[in-house]
C-alpha cells in the first residue's frame, strides 16, 4: 500500500522523540487533517504529552526548512506531533479501512527503526571494542587480523539481515 520508505520520510526527531505529524498522518490515512484532529480533541483522555504534543513555532519552522516545502499553506496552529504510541492509540480513533491498514505499516516502520538503530548501536560497541584493541600498546598483528575479520563479519551480518528482513515484510 504505502512503501516503507515513504513512511521512513515522514518520522521526524523531534524534542528527542521519533514522531510523525498529523498532516502526514491524514494523508496517508486519507482523511482532511481537521478531521484527524478533531477525533484526537474528542479523545483527548487518549494522548497524554508522551503520547502527542503541539509543536512550538520553532520547532514547526525548523520541520518547514527540513521539508523544503512551501505546501503547508496558511496553517493557521502549529501541527500536533504523535509518537509511536500516539500513533498507535490513533486506531482505536481512527476505525476505518485505510486507516487500520496504514496504521499497521506505520507501526511495522517505526519497529523496523528500531532494529535498525540496535543493530547500529551493536556494530558501534563492536568497532569501539577492536579500535581499542588496535590502539592498545599490547596489539598483534595477529590480533589486528582478528579484529579487522571481526568488523567485517559483523557487516556482513548486518548487510545480510536487512535484506532478508526487506524480504520478509513485503515491500
């Protein structure tokens, strides 16, 4: 339906926190970005602060440079950011069709990120811990060959996982 990367564009790191905004939420659920709010304002028990927050002008000017888009029009308040789990309380809001199936993949994506950043944050304690290894006075020439073989396996790994696991989500 929506490809991966697609959504991948539409997470942004804002205030330290993975989010999406409402606009591109509403558009990929097909729905007028009003509409998607005044649901989220008729259920507003469901989004405390973790949950969803409105972005100060800053932070929305920031997200307007990042963008490069003059689309946003005469946007009259400043977008309401959600977060994985407002994103997820969203389809208990939102029930139709599209939106519990673009629901799922947004919530696959934000998943797969975070495998993503795990199997990144891995290969960086891996490379930490051989470039320590090489930088130590202790260090061999067989033991740089162990530690170089070591880097190169766990990229490979790394490599082979991602396109199995592009594989196995379909897209």
């Amino acid at each position: 339906m929506i490809p991966v990367e697609v959504i991948e564009k539409k997470i942004f790191l804002i205030r330290g926190q993975k989010v999406m905004i409402d606009r591109d939420i509403a558009e990929m659920y097909g729905v007028e970005t009003r509409r998607l709010n005044e649901q989220v304002r008729r259920n507003i028990k469901r989004f405390p602060e973790d949950f969803m927050f409105q972005l100060s002008k800053e932070e929305f000017g920031n997200l307007k440079s990042q963008i490069a888009t003059s689309s946003w029009g005469g946007v009259r308040k400043t977008p309401l950011a959600f977060t994985e789990n407002g994103v997820a309380m969203l389809s208990g809001v939102l029930t139709s069709d599209r939106a519990i199936e673009v629901n799922i993949q947004i919530m696959r994506t934000f998943t797969r990120l975070k495998t993503l950043a795990l199997e990144n944050n891995e290969l960086k304690a891996i490379v930490a811990k051989i470039e320590k290894r090489l930088n130590s006075q202790e260090s061999h020439i067989v033991e740089n060959k162990k530690a170089i073989k070591e880097i190169i396996g766990a990229l490979n790994k790394l490599l082979t996982d991602k396109s199995k696991e592009g594989r196995k989500i379909g897209f």
